[in-house]
C-alpha cells in the first residue's frame, strides 16, 4: 500500500482590487464574522454551521482561528476575509474549496456581509480570486449556488461564470433540501486561445 502524497499548500497571499483588500481571516474579524453569519437572509441560502445549528460566537472564533486557515495548510483551498480597501472592514468573504489537484479544478464559494450587500464587492472579490487562480494554472473553477439565490447566482453572471445546468436536491439546508446552479469558468473564457500568465 503506498502512502498518500501530500496535497500542495496554496500560498498565502493578499489580493488587492480598486475597492477590496482581500486578505486572511484575523481575530479582529470574529464579531463581524459573527454577525454576518446569524444574518436570516444569508442563512437561508447557507446551512451554516450545519443544518438544524445555531451559528454562535464559538462557531464564528473556530472559523477565523482553526478552519479558515486550515484549508490553505491541509491542500483543501484557500480562504480570504473580503475587506474595504478604504477602512478595513470585513463586508464578505471568498474561497477556493474542494480542489481537486490532480484535475487542477475547484470550487469558488462566497457570502456578502448583510451591511455590505447590492455594492459588487462579492462579484469584483470573485473576479480576483478566479484570475489568480487560473493564472496559477488551475483549469476549471465552479460555482454551485441554490437556484433560488438570485443574488450568488447575480454574482456568479457578473464574475464571468457561465451557467452549465443544475444539480437537483444537492444541498441541505437548514430547512428542507435546494437544487444547486452550477456556473464554470475555464481559461479558454479569458484568454481564448493564449495560455494563462504564469
């Protein structure tokens, strides 16, 4: 039986847009984090922390000190903390999730803080990650949002994304089961016929 080979750790990086500053999760971002994820209009859409859960402050401290970052350092992905380049405050966040290295494809998953919503920093934060991502060399990115969400899938349209078809009864939520629309992006979508920059 041969070992398991070690997953490639993304590197930390900050992305920096004309609006955001997207940068890791910090412990100055817990009672935003907090906040933004007891938001009903969010947890409609998101089962966050899981179906049937309160999300609590625990929950809020666990994301920004353990998982957030250990996604990058387990080979899963990679988290941002959405910001204002202007004050610093955290209005979203956005991340690389269930990469699949060998196929160099991934899932981009986000959510927009209920105080900074219908401004476009989700769609400009999709934007950076997905250009950099695929200027990594990765060759396929996934959107996959409730077909009733109309705002994450207005996201997805705005970040480029084109939608593919839908995957029935994919997720649960914290009441009952949604259809997921899944959007792809690929590097022929930016750059036709040209390699990705490297």
């Amino acid at each position: 039986m041969t070992a398991e080979r070690p997953r490639p750790v993304l590197p930390s990086v900050v992305l920096e847009t004309e609006r955001l500053r997207l940068r890791a999760f910090i412990e100055d971002d817990i009672d935003d984090v907090y906040a933004a994820c007891n938001d009903p209009g969010l947890q409609a859409w998101l089962p966050l922390p899981r179906p049937g859960c309160p999300y609590t402050r625990a929950d809020a401290e666990q994301w920004c000190r353990e998982i957030a970052p250990g996604i990058r350092t387990g080979g899963e992905g990679q988290q941002w903390a959405v910001t204002t380049a202007q004050d610093g405050r955290l209005v979203g966040a956005v991340g690389l999730m269930r990469v699949l290295w060998p196929a160099m494809n991934s899932e981009i998953g986000y959510w927009a803080a209920p105080w900074a919503r219908g401004l476009g920093h989700t769609a400009e934060a999709v934007v950076a990650v997905s250009r950099w991502a695929l200027d990594r060399g990765f060759q396929r990115l996934e959107i996959k949002a409730a077909t009733g969400n109309t705002g994450s899938r207005r996201v997805a349209e705005k970040a480029g994304f084109t939608l593919e078809g839908v995957e029935r009864s994919a997720m649960p939520l914290h009441e009952g089961r949604t259809d997921l629309a899944v959007y792809g992006l690929v590097p022929a979508d930016l750059y036709g016929g040209r390699a990705a920059r490297g």
